[in-house]
C-alpha cells in the first residue's frame, strides 16, 4: 500500500495492525474498528461521520448516482444535463498548479480520481488515487471529510 506508514485514520483516536490481508485494524482499546479491504483496497471511511458504510463497499453497492432511465422525462434530463466526470480544465489546472516544480518525484494526493483520473499520471510517477468509489487506478476509497493521511506527506 502507498503510503502505508503515514496513515492518520479518519477516526482520530486509531492506531494501526495491518497484519491481515483483508482488513485494517485499530489498535486503539477505545476503538477497535476494523477497516475492510475489498479486491486489496483498503476503504478507509469515518461511518460515524461519512454518509458511506462499510458494508455498501463489501457489497459492492453502487456509490454514485444512479438515473432511472425508463421515463421520457428523465431521458431527455440525462441527455440535456452536462456529465460531471467530463474533466475539461485538468491538463490545464494541472500545469498551472505544477509550473516551476520537478513533478518527476512529487509525491501528489488525487482526490476524487474515479475512473477518469489517469490524466494525473501524465504529470506524477505514483500519485495516490482517492474516490468514494472503486476503479481501475483507486488506491484508497475515503472521502474528503476524513482523508486518511498526515497533512505534511504530499505536495500536491
């Protein structure tokens, strides 16, 4: 796991065992929640705080939104709505954000990478993929209200 070693729970009182394959444990005596891990990745969540639970990843349950699609109404929505994950700025922001840093060794967080992150390998050799969702380049799913790791290990 990237960045095995810097974690900072989102539970603040955690420690860590990662002694088994297919889960984290916290050490804490006060805590003791057993974070899972599904296909190797490791779902890092806060369930007293996120709106996600361990369980809708360990059942692969859909995290995103899903459309009903059988109305005309709903149809023509879809179809006059722009899609969210088009990422049209990146390349662009990315560039701005990086100009006058050597990206070559960068240690960069991507959060909310989902399926249409793989831009973020252009600039960085490893960066750590985030989403509250699994996909092909997910390192760790977490949400944003309590990423897993110490604020002083990234640049970028």
């Amino acid at each position: 796991m990237k960045y095995a070693d810097s974690f900072a729970y989102p539970k603040p009182q955690c420690g860590i065992n990662n002694s088994a394959k297919d889960k984290i444990k916290c050490m804490s005596n006060d805590c003791g929640t057993i974070f899972p891990m599904v296909d190797g990745i490791p779902v890092l969540i806060n369930e007293d705080s996120s709106i996600f639970s361990f369980n809708g990843f360990v059942a692969y349950k859909s995290t995103t939104f899903q459309i009903d699609r059988s109305s005309r109404l709903r149809c023509l929505t879809v179809k006059m709505t722009p899609k969210l994950t088009i990422d049209t700025a990146g390349h662009y922001n990315i560039n701005m954000l990086t100009k006058g840093y050597n990206t070559d060794h960068l240690k960069a967080l991507v959060i909310s990478a989902g399926i249409f992150g793989e831009a973020s390998f252009r600039y960085f050799d490893h960066p750590v993929c985030t989403d509250v969702t699994f996909g092909p380049i997910i390192d760790y799913v977490c949400d944003t209200n309590g990423l897993p790791f110490q604020t002083d290990i990234f640049e970028l």
